[in-house]
C-alpha cells in the first residue's frame, strides 16, 4: 500500500507552497509615521514623542509595525520671525519629501498650517487652534482635504476666559488684548480675535495691543491704566510673564493669562485646554489613517479637558474678591 508523503517532505512541499506568501510578507514595507515640528515639540508629556507613546500602546509600535521618522525643523533665526509661514516652508519641504511618509504629525497650529502648505498628497494629523478659520479643512466634522486631527478649541475657551473676567473684575467695561499678531503674525492675530470676539459678544469694548516686541508690549501694558482700561490680557505675546505680571500689580492691572503656566508666573487667572487629553485624540486620528481611512472624512475631535486656574495671592493684592462660586469652579487655586 502507497502512503502520502514522508512527514519531512510535507513540511518541504508546505514551505515551498507558503514561500511566495512570506516573501511578500516580508517585502512588504512598515508604514512610516513622520513626527514633524521644533526639537520642543518632542518634550514632555504634550508633544510627539506622546503621541509615539501612544500610538505603541495601541499596537503600533515604532520598528515593528509602523516605522517612526523624527524630522526636527531647525529652530527660527530672530531675523525670520514675522515672516508668516514662508521661512517654514522650504525647511519642512527638505525635511518631510525626502522621508515619504504615509501619514504626518504635527503639533501646534503654526507647525501644522505650515506643513499643510508643502505637502498635499500625504495625510497629516495635527493639533490646531480652528481649522476652518486656518484654511486647512471646509468643516470640523468633514474637512475635506488632508488635514485631521484636534481642534484645540481656541475659540470656546476665549469666551469662557473672557466670562470669568467678568465675574473676576467687578464693573469690567474696557478689556485689552495684548499679542504679536503684528508683521505677519497671523497665527498670534488669528487667536486675539477670538479674544476680541468674546469681550464683544459679552459687552465689553477690547483694547486691541499688538507688537512682536516684547518691550513694547510691556510698555504698553503699564499705560493701560490711564486709558481707561481695568483688566488685561495676555493672548499670544513673547516677554517675561513673570515681568509682565508684576508690571500689572504695580499699575493694579488685573491680568489674565491663556494658559496655566502664566498664572504660575503671577497673572491673575486662566482657562484652557489640557493638552496631554490631546495625545489619545491624535493617535487615534493616525491610527485610522494607518488602517485606510481618508482625512477628508475623518472629523476633527475637541479636547475633553480644560483647566480653570486662579492665583488667589494676585487676587488678594489686587484687593479682589473672588466670589465663592468661582473658587469652587477652579480646578486649581494658587494660594
């Protein structure tokens, strides 16, 4: 009686019949993911390497199933500030055409418009103050181009700060506005109108400072006083906060920052996004772009946290009264 094949010259004819299936298996290149931005934006818990982080915890990690390219674009030489995006352009170009990547990541609104403008034909994901106002999607729900990601939502929180002014300052009328969106600066003019476009909405008249010197803003900041103004606002501005805090309590300027790390330096309050809530949101976005999905379809997601932080000790030397429902709304209270 004949009998199959020897159980050696199975396992032979079983890898002859699978080695095409390996081969290709083998060929078949990982998935490259390019972190794009300013060697900052790699650091800490709220950059790119979080969103590497994450996007390993998720089953991609980087030299198995995705491959992760660091593009670091060379830091902005003083004389290219307040040139827009145009001195980014040409660096991004050299760095991110020569990787082909098949998905991009970016953080930040300026990064990410200015990787927006050199490549179109590659996803991107990003973080970003309002991508219809930047021009890099039609809709948050469908952007319709290549560009997805987080929209930090700029715009709601400058109304909630510009009503916990209100409740902070009594008899508020006249709030300035002080940023760099001056020559250029259209990420830094973009986010003081949002500012702008709350104090309005609540009835009060915005005091619009701009300058990318920092001397000048403070210059300004220690006049507003004279002018009628009783609070203040820091929307998007360079100089020391620490500098600027004080110069408001010495002219008993009540000055709000736009994010936590300003209250710390003395300002007197602020409200934003927690941007390491950023990081799943993001990862999430890549990883339906690894799996086929188109950008243009994929909505842009909001931050599911924000931070209401008040320094009671500026208060207190502005002989501010906090009132009692605030407190208990703040997520933190500098004591």
């Amino acid at each position: 009686m004949r009998t199959g094949p020897s159980g050696g010259r199975r396992l032979a004819l079983a890898a002859l019949a699978a080695a095409p299936f390996l081969a290709r298996a083998q060929a078949r290149p990982r998935r490259r993911v390019a972190l794009v931005g300013f060697a900052v934006m790699f650091e800490g818990d709220k950059g790119l390497e979080a969103v590497a982080r994450e996007l390993a915890r998720r089953g991609y990690a980087d030299g198995r199933q995705v491959e992760i390219a660091r593009l670091v674009v060379p830091a902005v030489l003083e004389e290219e500030q307040g040139r827009g995006f145009e001195y980014l352009k040409p660096r991004i170009e050299n760095l991110v055409v020569p990787a082909k990547p098949d998905v991009i990541v970016t953080v930040g609104s300026i990064m990410t418009k200015a990787v927006s403008l050199v490549v179109s034909d590659v996803p991107i994901v990003g973080s970003i103050a309002d991508p219809v106002d930047m021009g890099v999607a039609k809709s948050l729900a469908r952007p319709g181009g290549n560009v997805t990601g987080v929209a930090n939502g700029a715009r709601e929180s400058a109304l909630k700060t510009m009503e916990f002014m209100k409740a902070l300052v009594p008899r508020l009328a006249r709030v300035a506005i002080l940023h760099e969106g001056e020559r250029g600066r259209r990420m830094a003019a973009l986010v003081a109108g949002f500012y702008a476009e709350a104090a309005r909405t609540l009835g009060l008249e915005p005091v619009m400072v701009a300058s990318i010197d920092p001397a000048v803003l403070l210059r300004e900041l220690k006049a507003l006083p004279a002018k009628r103004v009783q609070a203040a606002l820091v929307a998007w501005a360079g100089g020391d906060p620490a500098e600027m805090a004080r110069e408001a309590l010495a002219a008993g300027l009540p000055l709000v920052g736009q994010n936590e790390d300003l209250v710390e330096a003395g300002m007197l309050a602020s409200y934003s996004s927690v941007q390491p809530a950023f990081i799943p949101a993001m990862a999430a976005a890549v990883e339906q772009v690894l799996r086929g999905g188109d950008p243009a379809t994929i909505p842009f997601q909001f931050p599911q946290q924000f931070r209401f932080v008040i320094n009671r000790r500026t208060a207190n030397a502005l002989k501010l009264a906090v009132p009692a429902d605030l407190l208990l709304r703040a997520d933190r209270v500098i004591e």
